[in-house]
C-alpha cells in the first residue's frame, strides 16, 4: 500500500483552494472529464502532488519556472525516484506548455493513460 502522511492533509487541503491559474485549467478544462478518479493536491509519502489517478499510478505535476533552477531539478529528480519505487509514473508539464500548448498536453496525458479523446467525459 502506498503510503499517506496525515501530517500533510492541512497542507494539501489549503493548496486545493489555492490552485494556480494553470493547474486550474488543466483541472477544470480537461482532467476533470476522464474516466477516471482523480485526486487534487493528493500526499504520497513526504510529497504532495498536484495530481494523482490510483487506478493507474499515474502523478501529473504542474511545473513553474521555479522547477528550472538546478536545486528544484534535483529536487523533483529524487521525488520522480521516490515515486517511481511505489510504481508511480510521474508526468511533467510546466505553465508555459499548459498556457501554450493545451491540447499537446492533453494529447500526451491521454497516450499514457492508454485513452482517446472519445473516452472523455462530455463537457457539462
């Protein structure tokens, strides 16, 4: 079983309210309509993610500049790893790919997940 930290819960339930802009769009204009279930701001171990599909082990974070400087590169290198040893695949997209490239990140979180844009639920 993949381990939950309580200890995060108040951390992760403050940064669910406070999602960023891009997080928000890739949220609420595509993730939203898989068929899957999806957990916001979701703790694993020590880290909480931005998003996380169980059913598929799947961990999607959404990057900002500050995930370019060499200490966060490091960083996010050890967390993929630690992810990676509970079978977590961890797929990366930064703002600038969401704000400018939507669809392309749609397209790619959909051929890891093994599904179409048919299988998605229909906007309401």
């Amino acid at each position: 079983m993949i381990p939950y930290n309580k200890k995060l819960v108040s951390n992760a339930r403050t940064l669910r309210k406070n999602m960023t802009p891009e997080e928000n769009h890739l949220w609420y204009d595509f993730i939203k309509r898989l068929p899957f279930n999806v957990r916001r701001q979701h703790n694993i171990e020590n880290y909480i993610v931005d998003f996380y599909i169980a059913e598929k082990k799947i961990v999607i974070e959404v990057d900002g500049r500050q995930h370019l400087l060499p200490e966060h590169k490091e960083a996010d290198e050890q967390r993929d790893s630690d992810l990676s040893s509970w079978g977590i695949t961890v797929l990366r997209y930064s703002n600038n790919n969401i704000r400018n490239n939507f669809n392309s990140v749609g397209e790619d979180i959909l051929k890891h997940l093994e599904l179409n844009s048919r299988d998605l639920k229909p906007v309401r």
